[in-house]
C-alpha cells in the first residue's frame, strides 16, 4: 500500500504521487507574526511536521518551505498600539514562533521565506498579471481581476456571485469589480513601504505565497498545506495568482487540517478564547501535547478539552513506562525484528490511509500491549522474549520519536535524570515506609507513598522488592 492523501481541490482521498521521483517538495503557509503562537496553531504545526516526518520516513527527499508574513495589517496596528517600528514587532514574534516550534517538537523548515525579502518576486509576477490584461493599477493600488481566471473558486467550491473577499474594504471605491483582491497596496501615512512601478506600497497577504512558493519550490510543486480557514479566500487566490499568470498548475496536492474549538466556537485572537501554545506545552508537556494533536483524523476539527489532554497524558506515559521496564528486562539481547514486523506494517497502514494518526496511535497501542504480555518471562531471562520485547520498544521509539514525534526518549532521559538528583530522598522515604509497614503503621506507609505520587515518584512493590521511577507526566496530567 502507497500514501494516499485527500485532496481539497479534487475532493477526493487519491494516491501521492510526487512531481519528481523520490522527492517532495511541500510549502505550508506559516505565520503572520504579529503575537504569541496559540494552540491552534500548534495543530497545524504538528500535522505537518508529522507529514514530513512519514514521508522521509519511507524514504522521500523532503524540501520543507514555510514562510512568514513579516509585513500585514495586523503588525502595524501591534506596532502602532505598542509605538513600536513594525520591524521591531516582526522580528520579536518571528523568534518567539521559532522558539516555540522548537519546543513543541517541530523540525524547523528548510527554508523560511521572510515576504520582505521577496518584494522582486511578488513585483515580477504582478507586472506579469498586468501585462495580460488580469490585474490593473488603480490609485497606487493593484488589483487582481478575478473574473479573468475562469477556474475561480474551484478550491473552495463557490460561485463566483456568491463570494466576497472580505478585506480591502477602504480600497473598494478603487475597484472594477468588489470581488477583485489587492495584490499591491499603496503606501498610507506612517506605514512601512516599498518602492514598486506603481509608487510606494506593499505587497496584498496573497501575492506573498504565489510568489515565495514558485520562487522555492517551482511550478507544480507537491503539496501545499494549511488549515481549512484558509481555503478561501487565501489560498483560492494563490491558485488564481499563479495559473492565471503562468498557465499551469501551481500545486499538485492541496492538504488542509481542520480548526481547533473551544466548545463550539473556533479558537480565533480575533475571538480572544485563545490558549498560549507556550502555555500548553508547561501545563502538559510536548509529547502529551503532540498525542492530543494526533487523536483525531487531521481533517476533523479538535475540541480543546483538559480530560482529552489527561488521557493524551496517559497514553504517553503507559509508552515509556513500558520503554522503561522494556530497556530494563531485554538488557543486551539482540532485538528479534520479525516479532515488531506487524506492528509496523500496521502503523504504516494507517498513516498510508489519509495520514490516519488516531488509528496509528492505536498500533502503538497494540504493540505496548504485545510487550506488556512478553515483560514477565522477559524479565526472568527467558531470552527469546528479552529479544522480543528489545524489537518492540526499538519499534516504539521508531515510529512514536522519528514518525509522530512523541518525545518518548526524550522524556525517558529527563526523568532518569530526576531520579539521579531524588534518589537519596526518595530511598529515605522508602526505609521510613518499610519500617512503617514492618510495624503495620499501614496508614503511615500509605500517607509516604502518596506524599511520593504526589511529587511525581511511583512506588511498585513486587515479589524482587520496592521499584521506584519519576513519572514521565507534567503536573496538570496527573
């Protein structure tokens, strides 16, 4: 079985098949950075960097480009209100993006396209609009003709006399028609501006992406990516922006991951029901974060909830608790791979089918279940299961870091290290405890072990003795 993946303009699940054998080349639209990142946006930072992760997993050659809209509306006013140069607003939520992303456990793109820094680009392809009678100069403003490109609205679905674009309400009186969109703006008082051949202005949202992703990745390029909100009218315009012009198609496969909710309502600065996704990620950590993220099929919307995030927290932990007990039982046996074999064609089944993590998930699940069942003979020496149990948690570590980037190891580490800095006092507690219990103090024991759940120590008493570890759990998980 090949990835197939569903298709907003066709409408359809349909096989992936690259423009260039062995390789993709994928342009997400990144952020306008004018505040902090929410979690919504982490949504669809996670399903795409999951999609990267898949595919050069099975061996493509990914080129990941994703830009950042370093020049809007919405920065000026930021910047106005803060009294600030627009630059300066800018380059502090670009670093602030990044460092998130970072955190969150996102591989940063290969290339990261400042729209600023491609105002020859966007010029060169509205002079090319103009020259063909599809775009027009009006009062330092240029517009696209949209009922020049006969496949308006095929991205999003809509008749052409039912739309309305929605922004560049100020200029409408410049328009021929109110559906035409702004690709060039002319300059206002005390706003940033650039020289161009019909005076100082700046670029329109749209021209932005037509322009960097031809310029980074070329005309057909694999997969352009973003969240529903932005089908219309953003992406409908790329697409009008760059055929119209060029006569061909700009972008093989359109990839759209739906919204995440507050109850009802989509979560919007523009609402104000945000999460901060820095926020998030202290409350419940990346890989718990990440699980919640993949627990719905990533066309679905996804509903902020924290039970969802506790069960996320739970899914993650029984995976490293079982890494853990895995690493300690299997020792230095050589991993038996065929027992991990079908777990793996399992998970590759799901992803393969739409990208399909929740039902991923749910392979990892049966593969901790496979090991959790061999752990007891493994860990009595019997070595055909220590080589079974190895295989299964080097699978795990595989397909949950390399693949969904779950952080599993990572939180194996942080939690060895807890446990190198707590194991005076903890082995302390132990001995009041045990001595407690010798003198059937049970309600003195009891209340030792639950001061240790408490900071995040689980006890297990078993037939060999006492068994300590640091939950691998933030505090709000649980």
């Amino acid at each position: 079985m090949a990835l197939s993946l569903y298709d907003t303009l066709t409408r359809e699940e349909r096989p992936f098949e690259p423009r260039d054998a062995g390789k993709v080349a994928m342009y997400v639209c990144g952020p306008t950075v004018q505040g902090d990142a929410h979690i919504g946006h982490g949504r669809a930072a996670v399903v795409f960097d999951v999609l990267r992760r898949y595919l050069s997993w099975t061996g493509y050659e990914v080129t990941a480009v994703q830009n950042v809209t370093d020049i809007d509306d919405k920065i000026i006013l930021r910047a106005r209100r803060e009294q600030r140069d627009p630059a300066v607003i800018a380059t502090r939520y670009t670093r602030a993006w990044n460092r998130t992303m970072d955190a969150l456990g996102v591989l940063p793109p290969d290339v990261q396209p400042l729209a600023t820094g491609h105002l020859i680009e966007m010029q060169d392809l509205i002079q090319r609009l103009i020259d063909q009678d599809k775009a027009y100069a009006a009062g330092g403003d240029v517009f696209f003709r949209v009922r020049t490109f006969e496949g308006y609205g095929k991205l999003s679905r809509r008749r052409i006399d039912d739309m309305q674009q929605g922004e560049d309400i100020v200029d409408a009186d410049h328009k021929e028609d109110p559906l035409d969109f702004a690709m060039w703006k002319s300059a206002k008082p005390g706003e940033p501006a650039w020289a161009s051949p019909w005076g100082p202005g700046r670029p329109g949202w749209h021209i932005e992406c037509s322009a960097m992703a031809a310029k980074h990745l070329g005309h057909g390029f694999d997969i352009h990516g973003g969240g529903l909100d932005l089908v219309f009218p953003h992406h409908e315009n790329e697409i009008a922006q760059h055929e119209a012009a060029h006569g061909d198609t700009f972008a093989r496969f359109w990839v759209h991951n739906g919204m995440v909710q507050m109850g009802t309502e989509k979560m919007s600065k523009s609402v104000g029901n945000v999460v901060p996704l820095e926020q998030a990620l202290a409350d419940w950590g990346v890989g718990p974060l990440r699980v919640w993220y993949l627990s719905a099929q990533h066309r679905t919307p996804l509903t902020f909830d924290t039970e969802r995030l506790r069960d996320a927290t739970t899914v993650h932990q029984r995976f490293t608790t079982f890494l853990r007990s895995a690493r300690r039982a299997a020792g230095e046996v050589e991993p038996d791979t065929e027992v991990a074999a079908p777990h793996i064609a399992a998970f590759r089944a799901a992803m393969d089918a739409d990208l399909n993590a929740p039902v991923a998930v749910a392979a990892l699940h049966e593969l901790v279940g496979a090991g959790n069942e061999l752990l007891p003979a493994a860990e009595r020496g019997e070595q055909a299961a220590q080589a079974a149990v190895a295989a299964l948690a080097d699978a795990l570590i595989e397909l949950g870091d390399e693949v969904l980037g779950l952080h599993l190891e990572e939180a194996l580490t942080d939690a060895a290290g807890l446990e190198q800095q707590l194991a005076a006092l903890v082995e302390s507690l132990l001995e009041q405890r045990a001595a407690a219990r010798e003198a059937k103090d049970f309600a003195t024991a009891d209340a030792i072990r639950d001061q240790l759940a408490a900071a995040g120590v689980t006890v297990e008493d078993r037939r060999d003795g006492v068994r300590w570890y640091v939950s691998t759990a933030s505090p709000a998980g649980r």
